[in-house]
C-alpha cells in the first residue's frame, strides 16, 4: 500500500479510522423493577489493537515523508527559488510507484528546474520499492550518501534523476537543464542533502 501525500495536504488525513464504538447501557424506565438482581455492567469494549497499530505507523510514516523534503533553508546555498507550479515530471517520475507524493519544485537562475518527490509505504521497504524501479536511459552512477540504504540514477535528454531509499521512504530528486551534463553535476550534487533528511532505517 502506498503511503503518500497531495503537494499541500498532509498525508494522515487519509487514514483509514476505526467505526466510532458506542457502549449501550440499561436505562431504567416505567417497568416495575426488582431489588434481587441488580442489573450486571456493560461489557465494556477495546480497541482494535491491529488497528490502532497500523493508524500508528501511518502517522509516523506520514511524518517522516514530510520531513524528508527539502525547504527553502535547505536549499539555500544552491541558488534556487520555488517554481510557481510544479515542473512536469519526466519519465523516471512516472515510473516510480506512488500515488500523490509530497514534494516541492525549484527553478534555478539558469532555468534548469529541481523537483522533488517524496513517499512513503506502508507494507513495505523503500529499498524493496527502489529495486523493481526500471528507467529509460542511461544509468548515473551515484555514490550512496550518508543517510540513505540504497540509490540509483539515470538520466535521458537533458534530465537526470536520482531516487534515494531509507526506511519506509523514498525520496526522488529531478533536474531538468540545458545538458545532460549540467543536470547530472546538479542532481548529483543534492544527494546528499536529501539523504540527509531521510528516516533512520526502518523494518
């Protein structure tokens, strides 16, 4: 199951939460009642513990992908301001399975852009998602930066994509610039700052 967030809404809003459970109680009425047999207490009711768990570890996953994207305080030295719209996402995005991930996206003074995208999974491990991730292109070669278990990278027509994985969470970095060498030298470069902001690891 993905766990994942809209760019502007938080992701533990769409839980899934327990039926409200209500405790029914003898009320006395008009019926003539008895001093013999006292009415026995309700049986009261637990939560579900399985429930409550998995409520529990999507919060805690929810709060770790909003805490691996980068801020404007990250990304301070490197000459960025935030895009007024997200760029497109290129094919390596796509091919990343998510369903609404939270990220953000920068424009540098050049015009290249940044796009970050950050998910979560619940029933599973980043490093395992990372894996079955296929893209077109060719393949960058990235060292893995502390904070992160695993990480790829291809790049194809001027944009260049690294995918980094830690615990429940992956984070994609994209950057789009006039040559595929300028993007590679940029996405290379943000690694790891964004490694850096993942969740320790995670079973």
């Amino acid at each position: 199951m993905v766990l994942s967030a809209v760019l502007l809404t938080g992701l533990t809003g769409c839980a899934d939460r327990p039926n409200d459970l209500e405790t029914y109680y003898d009320r006395p009425g008009n019926a003539v009642t008895t001093t013999t047999s006292p009415s026995s207490p309700a049986p009261s009711v637990s939560a579900d513990p399985a429930a409550a768990a998995s409520s529990s570890a999507r919060q805690a996953i929810a709060g770790d992908v909003a805490a691996a994207v980068l801020t404007k305080e990250d990304l301070a030295q490197e000459g960025v301001h935030a895009a007024a719209e997200r760029a497109e996402n290129g094919a390596c995005f796509d091919a990343v399975p998510a369903g609404d991930p939270r990220g953000a996206s920068w424009t540098y003074a050049s015009g290249a852009t940044l796009t970050q995208q950050v998910t979560g999974y619940l029933d599973e491990l980043a490093t395992d998602v990372l894996s079955r991730v296929q893209c077109d292109g060719q393949k960058l070669t990235v060292a893995l930066p502390a904070g992160a278990q695993a990480v790829r990278g291809w790049c194809a027509s001027g944009t260049c994509t690294v995918l980094l994985a830690s615990g429940h969470v992956l984070s994609g970095l994209q950057v789009k610039a006039a040559t595929t060498a300028k993007a590679s030298e940029a996405v290379k470069g943000l690694a790891p700052l964004a490694a850096g902001k993942l969740p320790s690891a995670q079973g």
